[in-house]
C-alpha cells in the first residue's frame, strides 16, 4: 500500500493520509525504494529454497519485473551519481551491485565489504 504524507506550514509530516492505494499483491517484498518520483522498485525476501526476484512498478500501474545479481540482495537503494540515476544493490557478502541508466541494464559490481547503504 501506499499513502501520501501530510506535511504542516513548515513542510514537516504530521501524519499520512487517510487515503492509500494498493500498489501491489506481491506478499513477501522485503527491500523497496523509489527510483524517481514515481517509479517503485522492490526485491523480495523469499523464504528458504524459493528464488528472489525484484519489480519496478509505476506507482498505481503494473509491475515490470527486472534482473538481480546472481545472488542474493539483502538491501536496495537509489541515488543519483554523476548526473545518472542508479540502483543499488548490496549481497550477503557485503558486495553493492550497480545498475545504472536504466532498469532493464546489466548489473556491475560498484564495492565490496559494504554493511549497508543510505539514500540521501
């Protein structure tokens, strides 16, 4: 589901909405980020033995599913870096997977020995 943010005067969030929107059926997501403004991107977190895959989805349309790494993503996140939009994936071993310009690209390896990454 998602809800929109209700902000005061100073644009700080006092609350969400009273209205939401379903975005997706999907059961078990377990990392999700916005890729842009209107773009959602999430991963599962299947339980052991099932396969992990991940989505993009337009907020309120259908979901596109979209490559991972060949292992498995344990956090995901989104920045922009030189001037270019970019996914970020870290794996159990603490590798960030980079996909950048598109969705729909190969994935590179960006860094290694990482415990978590942040959007900003």
């Amino acid at each position: 589901m998602v809800s929109g943010v209700v902000r005061d005067s100073k644009g700080m969030p006092t609350g969400l909405s009273k209205r939401s929107g379903r975005v997706s059926y999907q059961r078990d997501v377990g990392m999700l980020t916005f890729y842009d403004d209107t773009t959602l991107v999430y991963a599962t977190s299947p339980e052991e033995g099932q396969e992990q895959h991940a989505a993009q989805q337009a907020v309120s349309g259908p979901e596109t599913r979209i490559s991972l790494p060949q292992t498995s993503i344990v956090e995901l996140s989104t920045g922009m870096i030189d001037t270019r939009r970019r996914l970020a994936a870290v794996d159990q071993t603490g590798t960030v997977h980079s996909l950048g310009g598109s969705l729909d690209g190969s994935w590179g390896i960006a860094d290694s020995q990482v415990t978590a990454v942040s959007q900003r």
